[in-house]
C-alpha cells in the first residue's frame, strides 16, 4: 500500500528536538522524504503497523501531530510533480 505521512514536532525543548530527530530517522527506515516532514511509503500492511505504532509512541499528543494519508497501489499514477525532484523510485528494478 501506499502511504503519506506528514508529522508536525515542537522544537521549542531540547525534548523536542530529541523527537523530531527520532521520527524523522523512522520515517527515513520505511519511506522516502518528499519534503521536510513529508514521506512517502510503499509498505505492506504488517509492517505498516508496525511503523505507525513506532511513530504514535515517539511523538507527543499534547503538542505534536501526525498525520497519515492512505493511498492505493495505484498512487503513482496520480501523482503530479512541479519542480526539482530528486526523488528515487523505490518501486523501480535496483540495478548494480
């Protein structure tokens, strides 16, 4: 499946900080950053689950927020890109 996720951390404590460095380096494990806290994940839904319990446990409620955006297997195909973009496709065949 497809998956958006857009996070949105307080930096304003050292606490903060800390967290912001942790759910940017877990989202980095599992997808692509399309931009600052923007990912783009193709994960299957066992690991999704395990992905977004790790995200909800590092975050704070009271003053962070996550968001996810779930997506079919057809995603690509709807996306439109204005722009540098220096993503990779992580779909596509690795050749070495």
């Amino acid at each position: 499946m497809f998956v958006l996720i857009t996070y949105d951390v307080n930096t304003a404590t050292t606490q903060g900080k800390k967290r912001l460095r942790k759910v940017a380096k877990e989202c980095v494990n599992y997808g692509h950053r399309v931009q600052n806290s923007v990912f783009e994940c193709e994960i299957d839904c066992a690991k999704w689950l395990i992905v977004k319990n790790k995200l909800i446990d590092l975050i704070d409620t009271e003053s962070d927020s996550l968001r996810f955006y779930y997506f079919g297997d057809r995603m690509k195909a709807k996306i439109e890109h204005i722009g540098v973009d220096l993503s990779l496709d992580v779909t596509a065949p690795l050749v070495f």
